[in-house]
C-alpha cells in the first residue's frame, strides 16, 4: 500500500484497502471556515438530536471574509460563532486569535503525523506537508463529519513523485508545485494522491512542504502528502502537536505514474492566467507589466516567506504604482515579523501590511481588481475572476519572484535583482 | 429529460459561484448569480430540467458546495462531464444532483441537443443525433445508498451511514 492507504486502512480498521474500495474513516479533525461552516451548520441541524462527536476536534476560522468585510460576512462569521458556543467547541478562531487556517493549524499543534483531517476547504491538503492524510470536501461532508466522525472515501491511486537534488536560492516550494503541475495538468493527479519522495526530501523545509502539498489540489488530487522525517518531527515537537503516528508506503507500493524532479534544476517559475498549470520560467516570460503584487495566503504567508520577501525588498522600493500588499498568513507570523524588523522593511519599501485574511487570494477584500489589472500573487489560483473583475489577470508566483516584480513594475526573475539599474528600481 | 447547454474543459468554482457572492447562504440569492462568470445569459438560455454537458475536469478549485447548490437550484437536472473535479464530484451525490461522467457522450453531445436518461438502466439517449446511446457505468452500492437515501444527511440523520 502507498502511505495514504496505509493510514486511510488505518482509520477504516482494515488491514488493508485497494484502489477504488470505499470506506468510512474515522476523522481526527474537521475544519471550516466562515464561508463553508454555514452552509455545513445548516445541513448539521437538519439531523435532528445532532450532536458534536468531539469538540476538541472541529477548528472553526474566521478567515476568508474576515475582519468581516460587510453586514453579511459579519451575520455569517455570528452563526459560526453561536454555533461554537452553543456546541462547546474550543476551536472558533476569530479576531486577535485567528490566522489564515491552514497556516493556523499546524502552527498551533492541531494536526500531526498519521490524521486524517476533513475540511470544508480545498486546500486542506496542505497538511499533507506533515505525513498527514488531509483533503477537502464539502459543507455536507463537514456537517455528517462532525456529527459522526466519519467521512467516505474512495481509495486513491498515487502519483509518486521522486525528488532528488536542493533547491538554489531565490528558489521554494512555490517553484517546485507550479512546476509540477505545469507537467501534469490542472487534471494530472485526479482522484489521486500525490506521495513525494526521494532525497530531495530532507532539503525540503516544512514551509516548503506545506507550500507544496496546499496546491494539491490545483493539479486535481485528492491530496499531498510527503513522508515524516526528522524535520517534521522536529516541527510537530516544536507546535506541541499530540505524539505522532509514522506511516510508511510499502517497498511493494504500487503507483499509477511515478514523476522524477531534480530540484536543483527548478527556476523561478510563474503561473499565467487562467489556469495554475501555465507555468512558465523566465526563458519564456517577456514584458509583462503588473499593477499589484500579494504576498501571502495559505500557500505562501509563513514566515519563511515573508523573510524571503523581506530579503528582496530591503533598501529597495516597490515600482510606482504597484499596488503591494503583504498579509502575514496568522498573528503568531505577524509578531515574528514585527520582531524581526521585516515590517518595517516593507513599510520602508512601499508596502502595505494587512492583518491575516484570505481576503484578496478569492477575490473577497483587500486587493480587489479592476478590469484590465494584472497582478503577481503568491496565492493559489488564478482562475477567470479570481481576484476581482472578470478582465483581471493573476500570475502565480513565489514570495521572491511577487517581490521582485513588484521592484520591476513587471514580472521579474529575482535572481537578476542586483542588475536592475538604479533608476529603474525608483521608476 | 431536456435541452443540453454544453461548456468546456476546467469549468472551474469560481466562475460557476463567484466568491463575492459567498457571504449569504440564501439559496436564491446565490442562485441567481449561478455560472455568472462565464456565461452571463445561463438563466436565460435554460428552462428547467436542462442538462449540463461539459469537458474534462468540470468543478475544479474551490471545495464550495454553493457550486453544485446553485446549479442544482437553478433547475438543471444532470451533468454529464468527461471528468469531475474530485470535491465536486462528491458534493453533487451528497447533496443529490444528478451526475454522469462519460467521456464519449461529453465529446459528442452538441449544444441544443435534446437527452433522454434512463439512470436506472444507464443510458444516456441522443434524441437529436438519431438516438445515438451511451451506456452509463452504474455507480458503486454505497453512493447509490446515498443517492437513494436523499444525500449524505438523510443517510445519516437515518443511523444508516456504516
């Protein structure tokens, strides 16, 4: 069995389970936001005498429209918050105690090695990055979720994707999973996981992992996952995470398809609207003039992100009229920022810095599109309208590259930063 | 069963439910922007029990059940697809929209077609391609137990999901 059959056999008490084989897993957490858990709050009070399986293990966050951003998103955050209450669920974050939720959760310890995790967003995969079985689905599946502890799934095939080499500087896991799904398609790994491996693996750091599992889903798979190591254990001790259970794919595994990446090789790498698998390198990307850069989101505003951003942006400042927002992804990464003087070197750059939201990554505030913008985002998706105006333009980026670009005024391969000339630095 | 209204490849969450609209869960007032981002006019052209026929990978990106809610709503009895995107897939059975994915009837169906679909047998009939038919893979017991049950929470609510 691969590792994501390992621990779905785990969690179905099966001693073993086979492609396509349905089952009821036992749930570890149950995640939604204030968009998803409504609806999920609903479909939860259609089963009458419902009650909450384990308080512990639903995490309610505030993030996509919040700080609420109009009279409807604040009704919806007001049911969510009733509904915590009303259910003794520790886990409502919202306000000072809240953060981007899947940069949320592994930072306070809610998820670790061996769980399986459901939540009411797509990229709940994301957790993958810490030899966890997470994936998204559904309101419905979220409400059944916390009323039984039981999802359905079909058993997955897997992609294996053998990683050899070390990422160069400038370079991340932003890089390597837009390169990834430039190989295999917006459809490549559907109805599949994607298992990385190899020696690559331990150059890896966890934020890169988690960057790479979050965009699972943008290739189609029902998740990411990469195996635990010493520096996912190092991390979960460090987030005081309940002990973890090690998984390991059998020798005898099979896979539908196995994909080898030599990280050394990885370059700065963009995503061109619609779709995240148009990803190009700078060998093909010519002038191309942005409006707004976004660094942050559940892919990309851990702090390894904003030091590197930060690296960029010192002594330099943002093009004239690039709109750049910066959203430190929880409060935890906001503080750390502040102690590290990276806010100031974003003020000083030119930059605005929001508190935690998804807020602009869907399109919901703070940094919506005109027609005809363009904006370097190092977000998720760019699909038609996905950040505003039907005519808007977003290019998938990594912190260094959105930063660098947002120097330029245009796309811009942050290698090359030092020959920008001065005056074109301050154009 | 109706008229076809057919789209193509990676018909994507954010264009069949923009998220601009997702702070109400009102059913019709989200439904009333339904595929609003990529085709303006779809209330117009549909009448109720029209069927989406589409490309590969049809509900990609966001996990939103409002995406097969307003679809659903608006009076659109089945999608057939080449490929579902995965979450997609499974909100449309737990919450009892009609489903098919058949790669040859998605390539050969033609906007303005006329169906007729006999889900108990699985086949999809052509009206207007002189009744060209398609056989249907039924689907697995325990989603057919769902379907048949009125969606996951009915199933559940009853003490029957195991």
């Amino acid at each position: 069995m691969t590792l994501t059959q390992k621990i779905l056999a785990a969690h179905a008490g099966k001693e073993t389970v086979a492609v396509g084989e349905l089952i009821l897993a036992n749930l570890d957490r149950v995640l939604a936001n204030d968009i998803t858990a409504p609806v999920a709050i609903e479909e939860f009070n259609r089963i009458a005498d419902a009650k909450i399986f384990d308080p512990d293990k639903i995490s309610l966050v505030m993030d996509h429209f919040a700080p609420n951003k109009d009279i409807k998103a604040a009704e919806q955050c007001k049911t969510c918050r009733d509904f915590a209450g009303e259910h003794s669920i520790p886990g409502f974050y919202d306000g000072g105690d809240m953060g981007v939720e899947h940069a949320l959760l592994p930072e306070k310890g809610l998820v670790t090695a061996g769980d399986v995790v459901i939540g009411a967003d797509s990229h709940t995969c994301t957790y993958g990055a810490l030899g966890a079985f997470s994936t998204g689905v559904g309101s419905t599946d979220m409400a059944v979720g916390m009323a039984t502890g039981k999802a359905w799934f079909k058993v997955p095939a897997a992609i294996k994707v053998e990683l050899t080499g070390s990422l160069q500087p400038y370079i991340s896991g932003k890089d390597v999973v837009l390169h990834l799904i430039g190989l295999i398609g917006v459809d490549g790994a559907l109805y599949q996981s994607i298992e990385f491996t190899g020696e690559g693996v331990a150059s890896l750091s966890i934020s890169d992992r988690l960057c790479i599992c979050n965009m699972a889903i943008e290739a189609g798979g029902k998740n990411g996952i990469f195996p635990v190591d010493e520096i996912t254990l190092e991390y979960l001790k460090s987030t005081g995470a309940k002990e973890p259970k090690i998984y390991t794919a059998d020798e005898d595994a099979v896979y539908a398809r196995v994909i080898k990446i030599n990280l050394s090789e990885i370059e700065p790498t963009v995503a061109f609207p619609h779709l995240p698998e148009n990803a190009k390198t700078f060998k093909e990307i010519g002038e191309v003039k942005i409006d707004q850069a976004v660094i942050g989101s559940c892919t990309n505003g851990r702090l390894e992100d904003l030091v590197a951003a930060a690296e960029i942006f010192k002594g330099r400042r943002v093009a004239k009229g690039v709109r750049t927002i910066i959203i430190p992804a929880t409060q935890k990464i906001y503080l750390e920022a502040l102690k590290l003087g990276l806010l100031e070197i974003f003020i000083n750059a030119g930059a605005l810095v929001s508190a935690p939201t998804c807020g602009p990554c869907l399109g919901g505030h703070m940094g919506i599109l005109a027609a005809g913008e363009r904006a370097v985002a190092t977000t998720n998706r760019n699909f038609v309208g996905r950040m505003g105006h039907v005519k808007s333009e977003v290019y998938l980026a990594s912190p260094t590259v959105a930063a660098a670009s947002a120097i330029a005024g245009k796309l811009f391969d942050p290698r090359l930063l030092p020959q920008l000339t001065a005056g074109a630095v301050e154009n | 069963m109706n008229k076809v209204i057919k789209y193509g490849d990676n018909v994507d969450t954010d264009v069949i439910i923009p998220a601009r609209y997702l702070n109400t869960t009102n059913k019709q007032e989200l439904t009333s922007h339904a595929m609003e981002d990529i085709d303006p006019d779809f209330h117009k052209k549909i009448t109720a029990g029209d069927i989406i026929v589409a490309g590969k990978n049809f509900g990609c990106g966001s996990s939103r059940e409002h995406a097969p809610i307003v679809i659903k709503e608006s009076g659109i009895a089945l999608i057939i697809a080449e490929s579902f995107a995965r979450i997609f897939y499974r909100n449309s059975i737990n919450i009892g929209l009609a489903i098919i994915e058949s790669p040859e009837a998605a390539k050969e169906i033609n906007e303005g077609d006329e169906l007729s679909v006999d889900f108990e047998n699985g086949l999809i009939t052509n009206k207007s391609q002189n009744g060209k038919e398609y056989k249907v893979a039924p689907f697995p017991e325990f989603l057919q137990g769902i379907i048949n049950g009125g969606g996951l929470v009915a199933v559940a609510a009853s003490g029957e999901l195991h």
